[in-house]
C-alpha cells in the first residue's frame, strides 16, 4: 500500500508540472504562481501596487533574478517600471537572452543605474516560448552595494545561455499592456503533433492515476 501511494502522488505532481511555465525563486513574486492566468500581461495576472505587495531589497551594483523554465528553450526580458499604474515606463535592464534547457536559470549579476536607489519598483520578468508569452512580476527596493547571491541562484545541469536579439519581446517595452501574438506560430503539423503528445501524456496520467485509485480500494 505505501508504494501504490508513493505511485500515486509522483503521478499527481507529473500532472501538476505539465502545464506549468516559469516560477520565480528571486527577488520574490508580487503573488502565488496562476499557471492559468501567466500569459496575462504585465505580471502574470496581477496588477500589484507597489505598496501591497512583498519587497525585497536588489542591489544596484549586482543582484540575482532567478527561475526555473519548464519549456526546452525560450528568451527572457527583464524590464521594470516606476509608474504605479504599470503601463508605461517599462525599462530594459538586462539584455534578452535564450536559455537552452529547461530547469533552474539563475543571472547572478544584474545591475541598475544608482539614479533609482532608494526607489520601489516592478520588475518585470517576461519570457517569449513556443507558446507565446508568459509573464510574472517583482517588487524590489533599490538599494547601494553588491548583493549576496542567494542560494536558490543556481542552473540545472545542461542549461545554457545566450545573448539574443528578439524584436518582439522587445516590443513589450513600448506597449506593455497588450500580449502581442506569438512570433512563434507553429506549423499545422507541429502544432497538432504537439498537443496529440500532450494529450497522450495527460491520459496516461489520468489511466495510471484510476488503477492505482482501483487498486488501493480492492
């Protein structure tokens, strides 16, 4: 019985992780993670003011922004905004990059001009993966000084990194508050193939999830 419920519950957090994104780990998201609701931007279904939400202290002369990715490849643009309304003044502050690799991803040296310390803002993560954009959302206090890397700064084995230019993220800087359509678009083929394996894989799921479910109750 103890193994069929060990069965059981690595079954039901496959099924969890299927339709998962990206997380944030650091600085700390202004809410819970909303898988439904991450392709709404500018955070991923939240509209936070700056004085409701979690703040965490980032370091202008370097600080970490880390995430774990559950798509193979994707770009990333790391932007911020001090207009509390969260629909214009969205800033660049790291240039875009593609992460090879799904799992932890960690940019331990992000830094801002020393004009913005001591100010709040939102940090916007955004990233640009085969099924459009995704979106997640800090609150940070800029502050003097080099930050601490926190321990949850770390890569997953085999992920990589690389400068990439990418127009259409950065069109999220001029219009934040529209989700433009995926450059990605798929092919017919792809696309179908695609969700016929993701449609496979949750009926697995759910088939293994009902015998172990009739086994524990024989």
């Amino acid at each position: 019985m103890r193994f069929i419920a060990s069965v059981a519950s690595a079954m039901l957090l496959l099924a969890s992780s299927i339709h998962a994104h990206f997380t944030v780990q650091h600085p700390q998201a202004v809410g819970e993670f909303k898988d439904e609701d991450e392709n709404s931007a500018p955070c991923g279904g939240y509209n936070p003011r700056i004085s409701d939400i979690p703040i965490t202290d980032f370091h202008v002369d370097g600080d970490a922004i880390a995430t774990t990715f559950t798509h193979s490849t994707g770009e990333w643009l790391y932007r911020m905004t001090t207009d509390p309304e969260l629909k214009s003044n969205w800033t660049q502050i790291y240039p875009i990059f593609t992460q090879n690799g799904g799992g932890q991803y960690c940019s331990p040296h992000v830094t801002i001009s020393h004009e913005f310390i001591g100010q709040k803002v939102i940090i916007g993560i955004t990233a640009h993966a085969e099924d459009g954009f995704l979106y997640q959302c800090s609150g940070v206090h800029f502050v003097e000084g080099t930050g601490i890397q926190p321990s949850d700064c770390k890569n997953s084995s085999g992920v990589t990194s690389e400068w990439t230019p990418d127009s259409i993220l950065t069109s999220q800087l001029g219009h934040p508050s529209d989700t433009p359509p995926s450059a990605r678009t798929p092919s017919v083929g792809a696309s179908s193939k695609g969700e016929v394996s993701k449609g496979l894989g949750v009926m697995a799921i759910v088939g293994t999830m009902g015998v172990v479910v009739a086994i524990m109750m024989v």
